[in-house]
C-alpha cells in the first residue's frame, strides 16, 4: 500500500525579497560564500609551526608547595622557582594571531631581568625540557634601543623558518631543530638568544650564525665580541636542574634561570 504523502500548504507564505531572492540563487550564493571565506581567512596565512608565547616575571609569586623533602633547606623548599615565574601567554598559529600577539607586547616595557620567549608549541624555555636538555643557544649582547628591532626581525626569522632550515639535516634520528628564541632585558643591554637542540651540530650551529648575520638590517649586526654560542650542559647550575627535574616530584631546589646563566652585566 503506497504511503500517503502529507500536503503542503502553498498558501499564505510571506513574499521573498529581491535581495533574498538572489541571495539564494547559485550564481550569488556562491560570490557571497567566496566572499564569507576571504573575510573570514584575510592574513590569516598558517605558519609553518605553531609557537608559544611565554613571560618570565621575576616578580611573580611562586606557585603554592603541597609538600617538600624532608631533609631539604626550608629557604631551597619554599623559595621560587625559574618554572615559577613562567606564563604561557598565548599559543599562535598563524600570522594575524603572531602579529596581534607581538604588536601588543611592548618588550621596551619590560622591567629589568624579565624575559620573554618564543618556543615551538611543547617545547618550554628551560634546559630540562626533553627537547633542550641535549642543546645550546647563539646568545646575542644588543643595545637597548636596537633591542626592540632586532627581536622582532629575529621573530620573522624564526616563524619564517629561516632559522630551522639552518639546522636541517638528512639525519633520520635526533634531527636538530630550532626550540625557540629568547629576550631577557639586562642593566646595560638586551641579551637576544637563540635555542638549537643539538649542542654538537657544528654545521646547523654556524649556519645559524650566519643566517641571522645576513638577514638582520646592517645597523643592526651585532660586533663578534657581543655574542657566543654555548652548550646549556656547559652552564654551572645545569646538573643541578636536570637532576631535579629527573628526580621525585617533590624535589623543589630553586631552579636556575637559564639566561641568567648565559651573561650578566656587571
């Protein structure tokens, strides 16, 4: 038995509008979808990795401390730690959200011995990190009123992925990688630093060296006396922080600020 459609009622429906009408013929309907599209997408270009913002505050309060070693020092246990004074600020994907991040983080306004940090997503700013702990950094002695400049032409140059095709290798296991770069705001200068994370690629090393000499602005290149590199296992407190990392949870010995280590100004 053939099932009984139900009727429609035709009758008294509202008038559709010229606009609405066109809208929803295909020819409109597709110039206006392309033109959604455009709208929405406008400068929003994917970059090739995505990164993290991260905020050293030395003036950050440390998180609470449930529990301490038994035997540890009471100032050790309870002081902060660098891990402490870290935030991620924001997590960026592509170049609008990069821009909208940078241009509204003035790094002239840092107070003095903050830091910022732009890492690969995953990746944080301390040498325990997985991915850092075999590495090393370029670490870059700039003027304070160069600084602001030559971070920024420093970002372009890692979220363009200049800095990581420096480092490539046709190595199938521990291929070295770009982990991030680093401003921390110091009594004379600004300290610019440039995480690897193979310390013995003595080829992605330099290349790194020279991809960054060649695309800063001239008046912007560093003397050779204003930077260096060094392996993060070469610092004193390294195996101190490692150690702990690696060891019990509750292990709250103050962690060292890895830039702080790099160089001071006297």
């Amino acid at each position: 038995m053939a099932t009984r459609l139900p009727n429609l009622l035709t009758s008294h429906l509202p008038g559709i509008s010229e606009s609405d009408a066109s809208a929803t013929s295909s020819p409109s309907r597709g110039k206006q979808m392309a033109a959604f599209i455009r709208q929405k997408t406008a400068g929003r270009y994917p970059l090739c990795h995505v990164w993290d913002f991260w905020h050293d505050r030395q003036d950050r309060k440390p998180k609470a401390r449930s529990e301490s070693p038994p035997d540890s020092d009471s100032s050790a246990a309870t002081g902060p730690s660098y891990e402490d004074r870290l935030v991620n600020l924001h997590t960026v994907s592509d170049i609008k959200q990069f821009w909208e991040l940078f241009n509204n983080f003035d790094v002239t306004t840092l107070p003095l011995r903050d830091s910022v940090h732009l890492f690969h997503h995953g990746v944080k700013p301390v040498w325990e990190d997985p991915r850092n702990v075999r590495g090393g950094s370029w670490t870059f002695r700039v003027p304070k009123e160069k600084a602001p400049q030559f971070w920024k032409e420093t970002c372009v140059m890692a979220i363009g992925d200049e800095l990581q095709r420096a480092v490539e290798t046709d190595r199938t296991t521990f291929r070295d990688d770009i982990c991030g770069i680093s401003l921390s705001v110091r009594f004379t200068s600004t300290l610019v630093t440039i995480w690897n994370r193979d310390g013995d690629h003595e080829d992605g090393i330099q290349n790194i060296l020279k991809t960054v000499l060649n695309g800063l602005s001239p008046e912007l290149i560093p003397k050779e006396s204003a930077y260096y590199y060094k392996k993060h296992s070469e610092h004193a407190g390294f195996t101190g922080v490692v150690s702990a990392a690696s060891g019990p949870a509750t292990t709250t010995s103050e962690k060292e600020n890895p830039i702080d280590a790099k160089m001071t100004d006297a």
